[in-house]
C-alpha cells in the first residue's frame, strides 16, 4: 500500500529540513527522503566543521544568478536575524568572524542538531537512507517509487542540492527531474572552487606553494565583474584562498584575473621614488612588504635579481616589477571541478519559479529549492542563508 503525505521533501540537507520543518509546524503531513547513510554531510563539513550558517549582510547583492533579483522576496521574508534568532533559541554558542559571517563557536553538529529537533516538532517522517527510482505525476498530485515503497504527495519539494562533491552524496537528481517537468536550466558549473594554470606556466610559481596574504582580485566587465579584497593562497596546482574562491564564480574560461598582490601602494612609484634615499637591494626591499618567500620566488619567476640595487635599477625595470605586481594579469587554464568545488553556479531557471513560494509554474505542486536553483551566494554564510530563506518559502506555501 503506498503511503500518502501532503508533502514529500527530497534531500534532507539544509533546504530539505528547514523546509520540512517549516511545513509539519504548520501542521502538515510531510516525509523527508534522502539517499545518504548519513545526515546532512555537507553542514557537518562546512565551515571548516563550524558552520559559517549565516551572513549578517546578506542580500541580493552577494548572489550570482540571471535573474539577480529572484532572491529578493525570499532572503527578506527570513533574513539572516530570523536564522540567528532560531540558533539562539537551542542556546548554540557563536561567533562573527569576519565581514558578517557568523560560525558555531564548537560544532557543526549542533546545526544539524537544531534542525532535526525542529523536524521532529513538526513531526516529519524520515525515509533514510532511501533511493528514488521515479516521480510521476497523478491526479492529485506525485508518486514516488523508492526503496522504501512507494509514496503519494500533494506537493514535491526538490532539495537535492548541487553537484559539488559527489563523494558525499552529490547528485544531479534536481536538474533531470527539472527536465522531466520540462524546466529550463541555466548550465550548471563549479563555484566557489580554486583555480588551476597549465603545468608549465605554473612552474616558476612552485615554490611560492603553502604562501598566504591579502590581494585584490579581479575579472569580467560591466555586470558581471567580480572584485573582492581578500586572503590569496598559492597551492602547488594553481591558486586557491577566499580570493580565488569568491572570484572563481565570476571567471569566465579563457578570460584572465588581474590580482594586486600589493593594494595598498603604488609599487613603481615607490620603487622609482626610493631610488635616491632606500640603500637596498631589491631582494630586501620587497621583503618588508611581501613575505619573505614570495619576494624573492616572484623577483626571480618575473627574471629579477634579488641582489640587484635598488639605486642602479632603470626606471623601466622597475616599473615592469611594479606593474607585475599591482596588476598581475593570469589566465587559469580550469578549476579544481566539483570535486573541490563548494557550491554549483546555475542549476533551475529561476524563470521557471515564483519567487514566493519557489513553486514551478508549469507544475503545479512541484518545488525547487536550495542549491538545485539558479542562485549561488558568495562565500561567507551566505549559501546556507539562501538554503534556509527557499526552505521557508517553500514551506510556508506547500
Ligand atoms: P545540500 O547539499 O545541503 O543537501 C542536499 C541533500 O540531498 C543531501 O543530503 C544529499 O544526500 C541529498 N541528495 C542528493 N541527491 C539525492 C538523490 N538522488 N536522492 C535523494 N537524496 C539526494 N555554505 C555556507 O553558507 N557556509 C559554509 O560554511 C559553507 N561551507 C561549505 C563547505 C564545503 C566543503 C562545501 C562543499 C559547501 C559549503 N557551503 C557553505 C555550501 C553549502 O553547504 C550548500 O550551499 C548548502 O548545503 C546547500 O543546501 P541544500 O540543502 O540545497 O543542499
């Protein structure tokens, strides 16, 4: 015998059990239905294992998407102080550790935690670990053949996520039952991922692996520029850090980043300047600004000597190092893919969704939320924010 609920949440992540949640508070029958052995993996690994849940100032604007206003009714219907209101209720320990991004002050868990508590207040029935073989259509609504038998619902919400790290459970379930319904999608590709350069090009850069500072980065034009001052890692494959992460949603294959390793000066002024009264060599120089490693690995990638004097430097030279500097020009051959990759750009044409209730136009009762839509925050909380907002508009309509 099939079992009948009012609402079959798929995916029981961020989205999928805010959503759930929200809907049996409201008195609603509703089963939650995952894959996975194990609950919501992808919290429990966020944030380094704190999970950085929100961001104090999230807004359409820190969110990538064709229609960048769609996020708008939803991010403002729950807002990051209702998230925050919710943790402090469970008495979860936080703190903001940089430009609004708050993080559990011990675990991961305790969102994960707080989550199914409110699950279970709304007494949400569980199918986990559960596969989905098939949802049609019937008259009254959708059934589902699973692993578990098969189940009838008014309402379907798709929370199955992206496809970033399959090794946890990542699937493209979302987008084929998108297609299925005859829902557009905008390409899927990875974000908020590092970057890579053709092995040969990336040579002379070796041995600046493992080094760390603040940079300005960016790439693109007009509307789809992305400009972010933040921490730039150099890995043995390319580049990496929140510099690289923020701007890799942005970066367009074939198209080059421009980084200003030094924002705070005009290098070739300085140096052009400094001629007169710094008695140095170059190599000692660079070294009060940058660290150590990096001056002396970048003066001898870019075919400086560091034992050069400043003081016998022509002004051409010195303006080629300033400029390789303040506008280091690169063109990334790839990123690390979705293996690396923390969230996926694209996904559900917002187009084909009611930005109030995340509802598909073209079929009535079908849902989409979370990271299967064509929304993607920047780093910094700003993802989970937009999981729990489609979650609650969802929920609040089904
Ligand atoms: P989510 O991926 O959370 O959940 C989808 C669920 O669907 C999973 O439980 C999965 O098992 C299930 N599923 C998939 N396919 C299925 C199928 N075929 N059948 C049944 N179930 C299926 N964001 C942020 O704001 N702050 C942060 O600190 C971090 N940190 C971070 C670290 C790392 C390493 C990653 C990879 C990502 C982050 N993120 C983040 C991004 C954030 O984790 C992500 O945006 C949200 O989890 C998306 O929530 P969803 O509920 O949409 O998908």
């Amino acid at each position: 015998m099939p079992t009948q609920f009012d609402v079959a949440v798929i995916g029981a992540g961020a989205a999928g059990m805010m959503c759930a949640a929200v809907a049996g508070q409201r008195g609603r029958k509703v089963v939650l239905i995952d894959h996975a052995g194990k609950l919501a993996e992808k919290i429990r690994i966020s944030g380094g294992g704190r999970c950085n849940f929100t961001n104090l100032h999230a807004g359409p604007q820190n969110y990538l998407s064709r229609n960048p206003h769609f996020c708008r009714s939803a991010l403002s219907r729950y807002t990051a102080q209702d998230f925050l209101g919710l943790v402090k209720r469970y008495r979860i320990g936080y703190h903001e550790k940089h430009k609004g991004q708050l993080f559990c002050d011990d675990s991961a868990e305790q969102i994960i935690a707080m989550l199914k508590a409110e699950c279970d207040l709304g007494n949400v029935a569980w199918r986990m670990p559960c596969r989905i073989d098939a949802v049609g259509k019937t008259g009254a609504g959708f059934r589902l053949d699973t692993s578990a038998g098969e189940i009838l619902a008014r309402s379907v919400v798709v929370a199955s996520g992206g496809l970033s790290i399959p090794k946890i459970g990542a699937t493209d379930f979302a987008f084929r039952l998108a297609r299925q319904f005859g829902l557009k999608l905008v390409e899927p590709r990875p974000a908020l991922v590092p970057l890579t350069f053709e092995q040969s090009s990336w040579q002379p850069f070796l041995p600046l692996a493992g080094i760390a500072l603040e940079v300005e980065v960016e790439t693109g034009e007009k509307k789809e520029r992305g400009h972010f001052r933040e921490d730039l890692l150099f890995t043995h494959r390319g580049l990496s850090g929140p510099a690289i992460l923020q701007i890799s949603s942005f970066w367009q294959p074939g198209t080059p980043l421009t980084l200003n390793l030094l924002p705070a000066m005009d290098v070739a002024q300085v140096l052009i300047e400094g001629k007169k009264t710094l008695r140095k060599n170059l190599g000692n120089l660079l070294a009060q600004w940058l660290p150590a490693r990096l001056a002396e690995g970048w003066l001898a990638a870019n075919d400086f000597s560091a034992e050069a004097r400043l003081a016998d430097m022509p002004d051409k030279a010195l303006r080629r190092l300033g400029e390789s500097l303040n506008g280091w020009r690169i063109v990334p051959n790839g990123s690390e893919g979705y293996r690396k990759a923390e969230v996926t750009l694209g996904g559900v044409d917002t187009r084909e969704l009611s930005q109030q209730t995340m509802m598909a136009s073209k079929s009535e009762g079908l849902y989409f939320i979370g990271e299967a839509v064509d929304v993607t925050g920047w780093l910094g909380g700003y993802n989970f924010q937009w999981a729990w907002s489609s979650g609650v508009a969802a929920g609040l309509s089904v």
